[in-house]
C-alpha cells in the first residue's frame, strides 16, 4: 500500500540498498492507534503516542539499525526490506471479510528475534472488531476535521459495522444551510477517500443506530434532490465490488437532513403523551 513506509523503501530501491526495519509485536494500544492515524509525512507517530500516554512512552534504540522502537514491546523481528525481491503476497482475508486480490509485493528478509520471557503474541482477527478499529477510528477523526473544515457543527461521525468500518460513514451536523450536507459529503470524500458511501443526518438521529439512520432516509431523502453519484472516482482496493487494479470506484452521497423549507415539526417522532 502507497504509505509513508513504502515511500521510504522506494527511496532506498532507488538507491539499490536495502531498508533496514524492526517489526515490534505486542504493544499498548495507543501505539497501535498512533501508528494507524494517517499523520502527515515526517510526522513521529511515537510522538502521538506519546502524546496520549501523557510523556510516559519510553523508547530503546536497536544497536544494529539505530531505529527506536517502544520498550514494552513483546517480540521484536529486526531485519530488511529487499530492494531486489518481491514475491506474490495472500490471498488473505481483510477487513470486508473478504478474501483480497493477491499482489506482488516486496519482500523482508528477518536477522534476528528478540522475544520477552514468555512472550505473547499479539495478532489480529482478519475483519475482527479490533481490525476496523484500529483502521476506521483514525478516519473517522479526519473525517471530522475535515467536514468541520465547511460545516459549522459536526455532532459525529461513524464508520458503520455494516460497511466494514471502511466504506459506510454516518455523519450527524447541525445544518444551517440546504448546501451544508453536500458540503459535509464532498469534505468526507477527501479525507478519506476509500470512503465509498456517506450519509448525513440531523443531530436527533442516533448515528450508531442502523435503524435511526435509515429512518431518517426514509423520511428525509428524496433521491432527484438529496443524492451525489460520483463516477470514475478512486476507491478502496479492499472492495471486491470496485475496479481493485485500478482503485476505480462509484461513491455515493445521501443528504438525509430535514429540510428548511418545511416545518420541522413535520419531520419528529411521535410521542406517547404524558398524563
């Protein structure tokens, strides 16, 4: 995948040396958090962890490549990325809970092991709850950012279950203006653009609530007025549905808002009065 890693080993392809990594296992949760947020280049992740576990991250360097990495970790494969070599990778179940396409991929080579006194081995479950966590959490936060960027309040914002905590985001506002929730879906698109369906909704919908969502477009969506298709545009290699070659997909935006223009009364549950 086209991250910062792969762009540092392309760097050292280019230059026909070998990049020297450590791969730590077993480590707190907020370095695995930190290493799944999309920071920018350059940007420290152990820095972000840090950050979260209040200055208390401690960091040992390796003597043979110089690469610190967190102290508590439990297992340690210190090794190489070969400029030379590639082999063909899966298929492997990922987070659809599908099996993906089989790429060519580079290859590392392990020099050493180091292993705690009765380490554990800490793995994750192919599209386990664990997976489209430590996955989606970080983009539904630059999600956030991103549509705040052009919407005055955002409420929330979820990777659904239902769409693999990848594809499918639930966006609540508070809207102000009838272009807010296309706004909010074009916003949500560029943060993440494997983001294949957006649906924005109204502060009162619960958006972790499969059936509040779609309550809210059935009674709030006309499709002539509140839909955004967008062809040709680049998607996630993880949907089997897609054009995964070459990351070309259809994306999908509802605007399930009330609208201004009528009564909002018109658009509330009904409740049991109260005598």
């Amino acid at each position: 995948v086209p991250r910062h890693l792969y762009k540092i080993f392309v760097r050292a392809k280019k230059a026909g040396r070998d990049l020297p990594v450590e791969i730590a296992i077993g480590l707190h949760p907020a370095v695995l958090l930190s290493a799944s947020y999309p920071a920018e280049f350059k940007v420290d992740e152990s820095w972000i962890a840090n950050s979260l576990l209040d200055g208390k991250l401690h960091v040992f360097e390796m003597e043979e490549t110089g690469i610190k990495i967190p102290n508590h970790a439990e297992i340690v494969m210190e090794g190489k990325i070969l400029h030379d070599s590639e082999a063909e990778e899966g298929p492997f179940v990922d987070i659809t809970g599908t099996y993906d396409i089989v790429r060519r991929q580079p290859v590392v080579e392990i020099d050493r092991i180091y292993m705690r006194k009765g380490a554990l081995y800490h793995a994750l479950l192919p599209s386990g709850s664990e997976h489209r966590i430590l996955m989606g959490l970080p983009k539904e936060v630059k999600i956030w950012q991103y549509v705040k960027n052009v919407v005055p309040e955002v409420k929330g914002v979820n990777l659904t279950p239902g769409g693999c905590g990848w594809l499918h985001a639930v966006i609540s506002i508070r809207k102000q203006s009838e272009g807010d929730p296309k706004n909010a879906i074009m916003a949500a698109f560029a943060a993440h653009p494997s983001l294949k369906h957006c649906i924005i909704v109204d502060e009162d919908i619960d958006i972790y609530n499969p059936k509040d969502v779609e309550w809210a477009i059935a009674t709030r969506f006309q499709a002539d007025e509140d839909l955004i298709i967008i062809k040709n545009a680049r998607g996630s290699s993880l949907d089997p549905s897609s054009d995964q070659k070459n990351l070309i997909t259809t994306k999908v935006g509802i605007d399930a808002t009330i609208p201004l223009n009528k009564d909002p009364k018109d658009f509330m549950r009904a409740k049991i009065p109260e005598f």
